[in-house]
C-alpha cells in the first residue's frame, strides 16, 4: 500500500474514531445501549400492558436449522396449540417470497398451519381478517420504511396490537425485529456523504439512516443487529 493510501486511511479512521466519539454524546444516537434499570423498566411497562403476548425480535444468524429451532420451539411452547396458525409477513422483502421459503416451511414442519400476508397488495380487511387468524406472525427483514407505510396504510399496526392483546406471538429479524417496538433505525434513506463502517473505513457515498415511527409495543427505539 502506497503513502498516499496510507495517509487516507489514517484519515478516515481518525474522522471514524472523532465521529463515534462525538456521536455517542448525542441524545438520540442508534448504538446507544439501554442500562438495566432501563431495560428493568421498560419491561415492567410491556408487561403491563401486554401480559399475555410474546414478542421475539431476532438480530441475525439463525438460518439454519439447529439455530432456528430453539426460537420456534419457544413460540411454539409459548402458544401452546395443536396446530397453531403462523401468518408469514414478507412487507420490508416488498412482498416478495417463495413458497418454500426457509421460515415457511419449518414452521409447517412442526405441524403449523401457515398463510402469507401481503401487505401491499391485499386490503385492509384482509389484513385485518389474517392478523385476526394468526397465533404467530412472522415479518421478514428488508425495508423498514416500505413496511412502515404500508403497514400504517392498511391498519397492520393496530392489529398487531390487538395480536399481541390476546396473547400470540410477533416475531421477525431485522426490520421485522424493529417494526414491533415505538421506533426503528434503519438504512433505508437516499445515499448520504458519510463515513462508512461496513468493512474497513472510507469516506464515501452510503445509505441514509434515518428513524421510523413503528408499532409502539415495546417502548423504547429497537436497533437489533
């Protein structure tokens, strides 16, 4: 690697650390952790107000088999029914899947009845009429802004509400992991000048964060990965 690389990897990394740094001393910064006694208390309020409900909101790397089955397993247990009916919500993947799709079929493995709910392309009716049917919805990762307004579009938030009401299970990863709680930040914003982290430090063109008003279940903003 030449100087002059050098020089501006010295850079971007000194700019990266300056930033982190500063950054963490804004009030609404997304990597900031919640302290126990918050966690103790924002527990104590989805509690109250949610006591039959469970929501699994899952950051990542379950994609196969033995890393999947204790969270079915746990959603399973939790609804404790025969034959439990799982709706599979693919909203942030732009209602785009497959049949056979990884999640679909394991549930139905375990002895499931499964449906699929696409948001943008039903009404709100039937939205309302599946989210009614589920013991266990299931929304994928992707866009959180597509989701949020499609979801805010067809009333999906408030029957997620009266889901959890009545003691099913929300669960997803990623976008479908911060969907249930008041807020999300996701990357789903116009590409913005800015110093990126993925891989070694630049500065450089990236995706825009930005927060997104969700479902309010979990009172706190949710940034699982």
């Amino acid at each position: 690697m030449g100087k002059i690389q050098l020089f501006f990897k010295a850079v971007a990394v000194l700019l990266s650390v300056v930033t982190g740094f500063f950054g963490g001393l804004l009030p609404h910064r997304a990597t900031r952790y919640y302290s126990p006694e918050e966690i103790e208390r924002f527990s104590a309020v989805s509690e109250a107000a949610y006591p039959k409900g469970m929501i699994i909101a899952i950051g990542g790397k379950f994609d196969t088999d033995d890393t999947f089955r204790p969270i079915l397993e746990c959603s399973l247990a939790h609804v404790d029914k025969e034959h439990p009916h799982m709706l599979f919500v693919p909203t942030a993947s732009y209602d785009e899947y497959t049949p056979n799709d990884g999640i679909i079929t394991r549930f139905a493995a375990a002895g499931c009845e499964t449906d699929v709910l696409l948001v943008s392309k039903e009404s709100a009716q039937a939205a309302a009429e599946k989210l009614a049917w589920a013991d266990i919805v299931y929304a994928t990762g992707g866009s959180l802004k597509f989701l949020t307004e499609n979801w805010s579009a067809k009333g999906v938030f408030e029957g997620a509400d009266a889901v959890l009401q009545r003691g099913a299970v929300l669960m997803g990863s990623s976008s479908g992991a911060m969907c249930w709680a008041d807020k999300g930040w996701d990357d789903t914003e116009p590409d913005t000048f800015r110093i990126v982290h993925h891989g070694p430090f630049f500065v450089g063109m990236g995706p825009g964060f930005a927060y997104y008003d969700c479902a309010g279940l979990l009172p706190f903003c949710l940034v699982p990965h």
